[in-house]
C-alpha cells in the first residue's frame, strides 16, 4: 500500500452511512454505535460536513438526512465515481487521490511527495491554489469552489525527450472529456491548451524529474476552468479565457468531471505504454485541427510564422516557415494560431 494512502474518515464513514440510507434518516446513536463515538461527537461531524457545503437536515427523534452533496472534488466524491473498469486496472483508485482545501501548487506537492515515493497514478486535488503555476513562469488563476486543478504523478519508463508526449495524450483525453459534456466544438492547441471558441478553458504543466537519461517520475498538472465565471478571474486572463459553465450554459460537476477525466487519461495511457506515441499521433491530430492552420511560434529569443503541416511520430509540431520555406520541428513554446489572412 502507498504511504501515502488514506484511510477514511470519520467524515467519509457518516456520508457513506448517510448515502447508503438514500434519504430516510439515520440516528445520532446508530451513526456513533457504528463509528464507537457519542452522539455529540457525531453532531460535530455533522456540522463541520454542513460547513463544507454538504446539505444535511436533522429531523427530531429520527436522525439526520443527506439532502445534496457539494461539487467540491474530494477523494471520497471523485473515487465514488470511478468506474468498475478504472478500480480494476489499478492506476487510479479513491486511495491514491489526495484532496486539499487549498495548496500552493499542486504541481509542487505532487513533486514532493513523487520524490518521497509516490505511486504511479497518485493525484493531488486541491480546491484552491495561492501560487498556481503556469507554462513560462505564468501565474495559473485558482479561485476555490468552481474550478479544477490537480496533478497526476506517473512513472513511465520513458527517455525524457519523450515526456512531452504525455502533455500531448492529457490533451486528447481533456478534450474528449470536455467534448462528452456537449462542447464538441473543443480544440487542442499544441502542446498544452485545451480552447473553446478560441479561448483558453484548460492549461496542462508537465514536469519531470530524470536521472541517468531516464524519467523517474512525471508530473502532469491540469487547470480547468469549470464553473468560474470569467469576469472574475483576472482582468488580462478573463480576455481570453472560457469556461465550461458559461460555454454549455449549465454548471458542471467537478468531481464527476475529474472522475471522467481520469477514466479517460487511465485508457489513453495503457494505450500509450502498450503501443507508443505513433498509435495517438492521428487521433491528436484530429482532435486538434491545427493541420493546415497559420500559426506564430514564440521561441524564448526569436519567434517566426508558418502553416503547421504536421505533428511528426514524436509527438514534436512540423512548421513551414514563411521566412525559409523550410519545415522547422518545434520542440517547445508558445503557438499562436493566426486568423487565415494575416
Ligand atoms: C498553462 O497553460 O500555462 C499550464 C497551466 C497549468 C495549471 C495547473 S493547475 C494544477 C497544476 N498546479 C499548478 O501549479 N499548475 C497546474
């Protein structure tokens, strides 16, 4: 077992009593014979569950009722979503995700408990980031209660020239995930965002530690816009940010959203390991559309424009600059897909 591995909480055990008696009350002296607590211990459960958005009524005599559960993506709301198939195959399980109110990057915890031993497959939830980290030394906006962020630790034997492919596979599950809600329209914009309607809904960092020419571990962080609304993020990235909320017109839930999502990374990546990255390659790219489209590659110290014809077997972009007429293989930075005419 990971040492990392929870156990349940007195909390997980009361919602799941609760959950199992689907709507008819269950007492204070049931609940504290079944967990060995008293009645007010188990009343103060109760209340710190209400303060974290569960909606529970207490019906004198007759116990207490759970009447709607909050989005919040918590390991215990996230792994009740997890399919039969997703627990058999093992790389993800409610054991392995680790939820937080709030952190300071997911990414950073995720690569601290990844170089104390971690298992392949860990996640890091949190509801809030003070120091969300973006591609470039970006900030990543990460206001609590509406969006998702987390990070997979993986451990591929992989070189680390191949990493980045995992960005690429994160995309393609993210983007059918995302196109399973009803926004078929999503597009992947190579490497590492996801848009809808051309605006920013979801960025993916991957980091990794190497040594001897081999990946010791990887760690892939995800932000969503899910249900924020884009006036409230910052002024420079609500301009071109979207949001799934506002896109589909319907708030999303975003631990049946994650749980979906990880279902979908869980079967992209026994694919990748089985088959390598040539066997995604046409997928992506339909999925991306970029094929055939104009696009701004700003390098750290030069940039230049082209028409991007392809994604070569390694998961790099092939560009045909405008300047040279040559194809030029991007192995990392910023595209900006340009309009037709420009
Ligand atoms: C980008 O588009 O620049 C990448 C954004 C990645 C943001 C996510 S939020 C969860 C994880 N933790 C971080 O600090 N960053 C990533």
């Amino acid at each position: 077992m990971s040492p990392y591995s929870s156990q349940p909480s007195t909390e997980d055990k009361i919602l799941k009593t609760l959950l199992g008696a689907k709507g008819k009350p269950v007492s204070g002296h049931l609940l504290g014979k079944e967990l060995g607590i008293s009645r007010a211990a188990v009343w103060k459960r109760i209340e710190g569950l209400r303060k974290s958005g569960y909606k529970i009524e207490s019906y004198p005599r007759k116990g207490y009722v759970l009447v709607a559960e909050p989005d919040t993506p918590t390991a215990r709301a996230v792994g009740s979503c997890l399919s039969g198939d997703v627990l058999a195959d093992g790389l993800f399980s409610p054991e392995k995700i680790h939820f937080f109110a709030t952190l300071d990057s997911t990414n950073v915890y995720a690569g601290k408990i990844a170089r104390q031993g971690a298992l392949d497959g860990t996640v890091v939830v949190a509801d809030s980031q003070s120091q969300g980290r973006g591609r470039l030394g970006r900030v990543w906006d990460s206001p609590s209660g509406v969006n998702l962020y987390f990070s997979l630790i993986l451990r591929p034997h992989i070189e680390p020239r191949y990493a980045a492919q995992l960005t690429l596979l994160t995309g393609l599950a993210m983007a059918e995930s995302i196109g399973s809600l009803g926004a078929d329209d999503v597009e992947i914009k190579w490497p590492n965002d996801l848009l809808l309607g051309g605006k920013k809904v979801a960025g993916i960092l991957t980091e990794m530690s190497v040594e001897e020419n081999q990946v010791q571990f990887v760690v892939v962080g995800v932000g969503v816009n899910v249900n924020v609304e884009t006036l409230n993020l910052s002024p420079e990235v609500s301009k071109i940010a979207a949001t799934l909320s506002e896109h589909l017109k319907k708030k999303v839930k975003r631990y049946a959203f994650l749980a979906d999502f990880l279902s979908r990374f869980q079967g992209w990546y026994r694919h990748y390991l089985d088959q390598g990255f040539a066997s995604i390659r046409s997928i992506w790219l339909k999925r991306s559309r970029i094929k055939g489209r104009r696009v701004q590659v700003n390098l750290v110290e030069s940039s230049f424009s082209g028409v991007a014809v392809d994604l070569d077997v390694d998961g790099f972009l092939l560009v045909k600059r405008d300047d040279t007429g040559k194809e030029a293989k991007v192995l990392a930075g910023d595209v900006l897909l340009l309009k037709k005419d420009c």
